[in-house]
C-alpha cells in the first residue's frame, strides 16, 4: 500500500478538467470518435501523457544509456523506434518526440487495455490516466495482472489507486522517485495517485 496518504487535490482536478476541455476541443465526444491521425485521443491519454508521463520521465532529444534498465532511451523514455532499439547517437526534434509519445500511449496502451480490460473505459478518466502512466513506466503486462487492475475491474476505484503505489521499486530497492512519481508527486509534478483519487 502507499507509503504516504493519498488525497484528492486541487491541482489534480483542474488537471483532469483540463484534459476533458482539451478531448472536446480536439472533437472528441466519445470512445468510437477518436482519431489518432486527427490527434483526437480520449482525455485518459492527453492527461496521462500531458500530466504524468512527460513530467516523469522528462525530454531527452539525444539517446542516452538508462543506468536502471541499462539500456539506451530517447524522447520520454522511448526505448524502441519501429520495433529496434535505440541505439547511441540517435537524435529527434521536441515535435517528433511528442507525436511519437502520443501515438504510443494510445496504440500500444490505451487501446491494448480497451481490449483487454472489458470494463476499461468505464473507469474514471482519472483511474484510467493513472494505470496508462503506471503501465508506461513499469509495463502493461505487469499493470494488467495487478491487484490494483483486478480492484478496479470490481469497481473499486479507491482501493486501486492506492494499490498501484506498490510498483515504487528498481532493483530491488525502494526509490524515492517512484514513490513520488505513484503516489502523490513534488511541488512540480503530479503523482498518479494523486490524479487518481482526485477523479473519483
């Protein structure tokens, strides 16, 4: 269970409303809308992307070796570039770096865990930010066998938000980092559980 308390905030509902504006005004109203080509995503993807992902894993423009993972990443953690790995000396542009974050966070998790979770888009835009940065950082596989993804299959929202805290660990050791980053962020970013709560 977290390590903090978790509480809704305000900066965590202005947030989120901010993300419902920004689906609408791109022409989203609904799940069957949306057009990746058109850059019309649901509000889970513009807020786990715009408000949890970016933040955490922060812009990297030119390949650099990863000291956990040791491996090489770019942009926001991208560790693959049409299925190969990033290698040193590779380099993208701030707008190549964004389009590629966007595509990725709805084809290879929004839309995976649409299929593979039945009740999915039924959760709370905040639950389903939540678990797509959470899926993000620590893999889909292991977010989709999760108590905190069985618990919000059930309905239980609370209990999920503050389940997905436990994934606060790289190698082995606590890291300070990840406990912000799952649960209630810093002064500059906003925890996934943060967000979570904060939707319910």
């Amino acid at each position: 269970m977290p390590i903090n308390k978790i509480v809704a905030t305000k900066r965590g509902k202005t947030a989120i409303a901010a993300a419902l504006v920004a689906a609408g005004a791109a022409g989203w109203q609904s799940v069957k809308d949306t057009n990746p080509a058109k850059h019309v995503y649901p509000p889970a993807v513009i807020l786990a992307t715009d408000k949890l992902i970016k933040p955490w894993e922060g812009l990297v423009l030119k390949a650099h070796r990863d000291p956990y993972a040791k491996i090489y990443d770019i942009c926001y953690g991208k560790t693959r570039i049409n299925g190969k790995p990033v290698t040193a000396g590779m380099t993208f542009t701030k707008a190549q770096c964004d389009d590629f974050l966007e595509r990725e966070v709805y084809e290879e998790y929004y839309l995976p865990l649409t299929k593979q979770v039945p009740k999915f888009t039924s959760f709370p835009v905040s639950l389903q930010a939540s678990q797509i940065s959470g899926g993000y950082n620590f893999g889909l596989g292991a977010l989709l066998r999760s108590s905190a993804m069985r618990e919000a299959g059930k309905g239980n929202y609370r209990p999920a938000c503050e389940m997905q805290a436990r994934f606060n660990q790289a190698g082995g050791q606590v890291v300070n980092g990840l406990v912000k980053r799952r649960e209630m962020g810093d002064a500059q970013r906003l925890g996934e559980a943060e967000i979570c709560v904060s939707g319910l």
